[in-house]
C-alpha cells in the first residue's frame, strides 16, 4: 500500500485566506511513521510543485518515494488496488482516482485518524 496525497485544496486551502491544512500534515505524517507506508505527493499543477511542497510539509519524512504530477503516466500506472488517496474530490469526479482502493476527502481522513488513534486500527 502507498498513500497518494494531493496539494491543492487538501493540504493548501485556497479559500481566501489560503491557510496550510496543518492538521491533516501532522496526521498523514503519525500514519506513514507508524506504519511505514510509501507516501506519495502529487497535484495537477506539475512535478516542480509537487517537489516543492513535498519539501515545505514532510522535509524529514523518510517515507516520501515520489512527488510528481498527477498526469505522469508512471505514477498513474503505479497505482494499485492496495493504494490510498488523500483527495478534495471525490472518486468519481476524477478519472485519475479510478484505480485506488480508498480514495479520502480531507475530513473523512482526520476523522478516521481521530478513531483510529483512540482505537489502534487504521484502515
């Protein structure tokens, strides 16, 4: 399993005034820590991005394997039934999600992190 996460507007919010979704950052990063899971960043605004914010949100998380475009055939091919998304739209909006296992807006990733945390079961 690997954890795909998308930049914009999941963990940059636009809404003005743009903010930086903090919460979901620290979540995303107790979950790959605590069970070592490949993370992933992505966004439709390009690699460059991707890179760049991968570096400002998890510049000391061993487990980041990628930061890449959404449109990058190698990414998209790399995606596995097994694999998790962490995404501001829903699965079926998006022909990019269609492979993924689980696919997560923002808020339903916190909640289940909250449960998760008190429960000692992720996904």
């Amino acid at each position: 399993m690997k954890l795909f996460v998308d930049i914009d507007d999941t963990l940059i919010m636009h809404k003005l005034p743009s903010s930086f979704n903090w919460g979901l950052v620290d979540a995303i990063t107790k979950f790959v820590r605590s069970f070592d899971v490949p993370l992933v960043i992505w966004s439709g605004t390009g690699e460059d991005y991707a890179k760049k914010y991968s570096n400002v949100f998890f510049p000391i998380v061993k487990q980041v394997v990628a930061a890449g475009a959404k449109n990058n055939p190698v990414l998209l091919d790399s995606v596995k039934s097994t694999d998790v998304a962490i995404d501001d739209r829903p699965k079926q909006t998006r022909d990019y999600l269609k492979n993924f296992g689980l696919v997560y807006l923002p808020h339903q990733f916190l909640e289940l992190a909250e449960e998760s945390w008190y429960n000692k079961v992720w996904i």
